[in-house]
C-alpha cells in the first residue's frame, strides 16, 4: 500500500509497516528532503518508494502494512 493509498477510515487505527520477507518493521524507504531554514531540520518532500529496505534481514523488500 503506498502513502497516497491510506484512507481515512485506516487514520484511526496504527499502520505498522512490515518486512515483506522478514516480517520486520525495521524497514526504509528512500526520499528526498528539502532544508526548512525557519523551523531549523529537514521536510520530507516525496518518498520513493520503489526502493525499500528492510534494515534486519537486508533484503530489497515490498512493505506489507498491517493495521491493528
């Protein structure tokens, strides 16, 4: 499930990301950031998340999401 895909209905309940190998939540994607000189660190502009990683198992991954 990507980002753009999550409802409002599911903002109710936890979204776990998970290691579609491993099952780990451990898991990275990769995105670009832009400098925010006012607040002082960093805003996430866009995630690419054709490139996801588990930080456990090290494998290339596809994060499953859970809701609990």
């Amino acid at each position: 499930m990507k980002v753009e895909q999550v409802s409002a209905a599911m903002l109710h309940k936890k979204a776990m990301p998970r290691c579609s190998k491993c099952g780990s939540s451990n898991v990275r994607v990769e995105a670009f950031a832009s400098w925010n000189e006012r607040l002082q660190n960093w805003k996430v502009e866009e995630l690419i998340e054709t490139n996801q990683v588990c930080a456990d198992c090290g494998q290339d991954t596809d994060i499953k999401w859970r809701l609990q």
